[in-house]
C-alpha cells in the first residue's frame, strides 16, 4: 500500500513540473516569440539582432540576442517574397535606432531574423546577415546574400516541449528504478 502511495505521489510531482516546464518551453505558435528564455543567448551587442515579423513591436529593446529588436509585420509570412521583400531594415532600424552604435570605418553584424511560416503553420527560423557601419547603413553582406534556415549563433531559442517532457521522464524513470531496488534490497535484509 505504502509503494503504491509513493507512486502515485512521484507521478504526481512529476506532473506538477511538467505543466509549468511545457508551458516555458513553447508559446504554441509558430517560431517562439521570447527569445530571451535560454541561458546562451548574447546579452551584449554587437551583433545586433532583428526579428522582421511579428505581431507586436520592441523598438526599445538593446537588440542583443537575448532581447532582439522586434517589427511588426505579421503579413510577413514567407521571408524569401510576397510582402516581405518590402520591409526596409535599414530605414525602420539601422538608421534610426542603430546608427552611432559603431566607430566609424568599422562594421558590426546585424542579423535579420524571419519566421518562414507560409509553407509550415508551425514556423521555421531564417536569417540573413547584414554589415552595420557607423552612419547606419546596414546592406546585406555581399558574402552572405540569401537567407539561411535556422538561427544565428546567439539568440537563445528555448528547448521545445518533447527535450523537456523527455528528460521529466527519463529522471521519473529513474527515480523509480532507484526506489524498486531500494525496497527489493530493504526486504532481502529483513
């Protein structure tokens, strides 16, 4: 009786954990919207980051990896065309918000961030790497032209839901193989 008490209170603690830990790790929607949930996203600029389209606007943010500048151009749903190709970074962001930033006859990376969600309802992350110089002109880098799927390096994109969930179980697991050998090994010793 007492074994079975202990179970059902390992699941149920296990549950508890689960909801707050699925709820932080995903928004639901397509491509997470908090960046800054991660422990490995750049707190510092340069480079600076920018996400071009979603629903809500931060032009307040410092743009580091961990609190990117954000537009809103929710219309934007295939980065590569449509009425992406009409958004202007440099004059929504490099020139108002960034110019100044770098000393002069230098450069700095700005990475323009997109959630391509016109073929995938869940989203996938795109960027393109832009050179800031001190004026606040940031053209793409002519190394670098096309979008690459994925992140830059940086931004701290939380774990999804399945990592934690999977973990939660595996130590659930655990701990349950662990008290099965400790009962086994207390009723051999009496």
């Amino acid at each position: 009786m007492r074994s079975g008490l202990r179970v059902m209170g390992l699941i149920l603690v296990l549950l508890v954990l689960v909801v707050p830990l699925a709820a932080y790790a995903s928004d639901g929607g397509p491509c997470p919207d908090d960046l800054e949930k991660a422990k490995d996203c750049n707190s510092t600029a340069p480079p600076y980051y920018v996400v071009v389209n979603r629903s809500v606007e931060y032009l307040d943010r410092p743009g580091t990896g961990c609190q990117p500048i954000i537009l809103k151009h929710a219309d934007c749903t295939d980065c590569t065309s449509g009425t992406c190709t009409s958004i202007d970074i440099e004059a929504e962001v490099c020139k108002p918000l960034l110019a100044g930033k770098v000393a002069s006859g230098d450069t700095a990376v700005v990475y323009e961030m997109c959630c391509a969600c016109a073929s995938d309802p869940s989203g996938d992350w795109m960027f393109r790497v832009r050179n800031l110089d001190s004026a606040g002109n940031c053209p793409i880098d002519p190394e670098n032209e096309g979008w690459i799927t994925g992140l830059p390096l940086g931004t701290g994109i939380d774990l999804p839901t399945p990592v934690i969930v999977g973990g939660l179980a595996m130590v659930g697991l655990g701990l349950l193989a662990a008290g099965v050998g400790l009962r086994r090994r207390s009723a051999n010793t009496a």
